[in-house]
C-alpha cells in the first residue's frame, strides 16, 4: 500500500462511476497489494494504520469494495503485530475482503514450486483467522511479480494445488505502474514550498498516466 495508491483508488472510481452512468456498465475490482503497508522509506506502524484509515474513508465514501492481498511476513514484526492485525481487522470490519499475497512475497521464477506452495500456506495463518473472526472469506490468491510459473506445467501443478485449499487465482488486469510514482513521490521532501510544488507536479503527472492507462486496457 502507498501513499499515491489513495489518489489511484479515487481516480478509478470516479472514471468507472462515469462509464456506468454514460451506460456503458463497465466495472473494475479495486485491490490493494502488499497488505498492511509496504513503502520505499522507513515508516512506523502507526503511520502505516494512519495510512490504511485514510484509504478506508476514500473506498467507503464511493461504496467500494476492495480486496487486500496480505503478505504475512510484514505483520509478523516484533512490536507490531497488533497493530498489523488491527488493519487487518479495519478492512475486514469495513466490509473488505482478504486475500493470499504468500508470505515473504516470493515469485515462481526464483523459487521452487514447493518454496510457493509453503509460502500460501505460511501467508494464510493469521489472514484466515482475521477473515473467519469477522465472518468473511478467505477466497482469493494473486502471485507477486505476476509470475505464474516457469512453465505450463509448473504453472498448472501450482493451480492445481490453489483450488486445492480454496483459492481462485486473482489477476491484476490493469498496468499503472503506481510503484514507479510512488518511489519518487516518497523521496520527495517532507516539508517546505518546494515539497509541495514538486508533489503537486508527480500527482498531475500520475493522473495522466493512470487515466491513460485506463483508457488503453
């Protein structure tokens, strides 16, 4: 989750929101990758709850309802796993759902097939006992870096043992390369005129681009 990600959810639902009232009937699923936070620079907890809040607000005042694909390791950090669970518990309580990141947010390129199969299973033990708390689903699997094997047989092998435990595989569909804003945004300085400015000018820059890109897939 990232700082631009919140300009990103607002964006998509407004142009989606427009599409549907022209008549067009199109619809976009809104997910939100690497559950409770990931960012280039160091950030505390609480900023990262603080952080998830403001996203919760963006998501509930358009009636949206996202998915957050939860990579376990990041909640499993001393000091602060109760307030990782908290988010976890914050998405659910606001009608969000859960999904399976895997744990360590390794791909099928680099590791082994039995490396991924252990990091779904380790990815699931507390993001199916927040779900099941809260009384809903634990449905969903995305794999990081999109890598769905090295080959059609590994590929299947990994399928298969998805549906296996309940999962049905979660594709990201449409490429806005967020990440790459919100590396530059996030080095940006924190206070002062010339903060704002600079700001101002990567939001307008990632405006265009994400309304290219939802215009080109």
């Amino acid at each position: 989750m990232k700082h631009i990600t919140i300009h990103a959810l607002l964006l998509l639902t407004a142009a989606f929101c427009s599409s549907a009232v022209a008549g067009e009937q199109k619809r976009v699923a809104i997910t939100i990758d690497d559950v409770p936070f990931l960012a280039t620079t160091p950030i505390s907890a609480e900023a990262a709850a603080a952080l998830n809040h403001t996203i919760l607000e963006k998501l509930k005042r358009y009636n949206v309802k996202a998915v957050g694909f939860v990579n376990e390791d990041r909640l499993l950090v001393s000091g602060k796993i109760d307030i990782g669970v908290a988010i976890l518990d914050e998405l659910l309580g606001a009608g969000m759902e859960l999904g399976n990141h895997n744990f360590g947010h390794i791909g099928l390129w680099k590791s082994s097939l039995a490396e991924n199969q252990d990091a779904v299973l380790k990815g699931e033990v507390l993001t199916r006992w927040a779900s099941a708390r809260n009384g809903s689903p634990l449905r969903y699997y995305r794999h990081p870096y999109t890598q769905t094997g090295k080959n059609e047989d590994e590929k299947q092998a990994f399928e298969n043992f998805l549906v296996s435990h309940g999962y049905t595989v979660a594709p990201f569909t449409m490429e806005h390369d967020d990440y790459v804003f919100s590396c530059v945004y996030e080095r940006l300085p924190a206070r002062g005129l010339e903060g704002d400015a600079q700001r101002a000018i990567v939001i307008s820059e990632y405006d265009a681009h994400l309304r290219r890109s939802v215009a080109t897939f």
